[in-house]
C-alpha cells in the first residue's frame, strides 16, 4: 500500500509515494505506467494538490513543493511526519509537533502553531476551520482559517484515536482508543454530541 497518493487535477496522472522511497511517481492513467519519478529531499507521509501544485508533507517535518520551479527547497514546518488535508481552496498541513501552515496560491499562506503533539487532523468547509487531534487523544483543538492563532480547545471524555470530517463539514466523528464508541462534535456549535 502506498505512503500517500493523490489523483491530480488534470485527472491523467496518479502521485504515488511508496514506503520506504524517497521518490514520487507519476503514473499516466491511460496506461498505467510510470510517466515520471520525481526525488524527494525525505520520505513522503501525506500528498495534496494545492491550487495546480502538488505539495508533499515529509516524515521530517517539511513541506515540499513537487512542482517548484528549479530546485526548490523543502520548507521547514515542525517536527515529525507532515499530515495533510485539502481544503476547498488550499490545504492545511500540520506536523507531529502542532506546528501548522494553511496551503494558498501555490505558497504557505499562513504559519501558526496548535498546542501539543498531534495524532490526526481534519477540516471542516461549513466552520471554515482546522481541527486536531491531541497525540493522548484527550482534546481537539480548533483553528479557524480566518484567525488560527485563536485555537479553540474541546475536552473530550474518553481518549480518541482519529478523526474524520463529514463532506458538508457539519460534523467531526471521533473515533475511541479502544474503538467501541465514537463521539460526534458539532463544528458550529463544538460540542460533543455522543
């Protein structure tokens, strides 16, 4: 199974990095072969596109730009594997260590920091707003878009282990530790409804 993969926008080509590699690889989807191999300055955890360019999250805590022009380099964000989640417009990216960037125009549009170490992230359209997961599992913490520096924290009851935003994003299911119970926050009123 690959590390991270992402249809591109043109709907032709399939980015795939696989573990252990330090390459991305563009497969053309009419034939399914390798159309390019693209190096990586580390190992890839997370792949979105962003407005056309294709970002990778590294297991170092770097952000990479795939598409840059002549040899980017890779933009430091935190510590740890780099998740990612693609936005309407944009992306959130955010590392192990809470430190977190939104994604715009192809650039880092906006540094902020969330506070602890985080296991799983999410976003959600109708709040406008990132949501992370704290690596106990005890708290989410909210980042609007507009003001990520004004995180919201929610306390939750039991210790969660993910987390997963429905499509309209009225809703964040979290999933328990010992996976028998999920709660269910309300992202416009960030309350936990179980």
């Amino acid at each position: 199974a690959p590390n991270a993969w992402a249809l591109e926008s043109d709907e032709r080509s399939l980015a795939v990095v696989v573990p252990g590699s330090r390459s991305l690889r563009r497969i053309d989807m009419s034939d399914f072969r390798i159309a390019q191999e693209v190096p990586l300055p580390a190992e890839a955890t997370a792949l979105v596109e962003v407005d056309g360019a294709l970002w990778a999250g590294l297991s170092d805590g770097r952000l990479f730009a795939v598409d840059g022009v002549g040899d980017p380099p890779a933009v430091p964000l935190g510590e740890g594997p780099v998740r990612l989640v693609a936005l309407d417009e944009g992306a959130l990216a955010v590392a192990r260590s809470g430190d977190a960037a939104f994604l715009h125009a192809g650039r880092i549009a906006r540094h902020f920091r969330f506070p602890g170490r985080v296991a799983a992230i999410g976003f959600a359209a109708l709040s406008d707003s990132g949501y992370a997961l704290s690596e106990d599992g005890r708290t989410v913490w909210i980042a609007p878009r507009d003001a990520p520096e004004a995180v919201i924290e929610v306390a939750l009851d039991r210790r969660m282990r993910s987390l997963a935003t429905d499509p309209q994003g009225k809703w964040l299911a979290l999933v328990s530790a010992d996976g028998r119970a999920v709660a269910i926050l309300d992202t416009r009123r960030q309350r936990v409804r179980w």
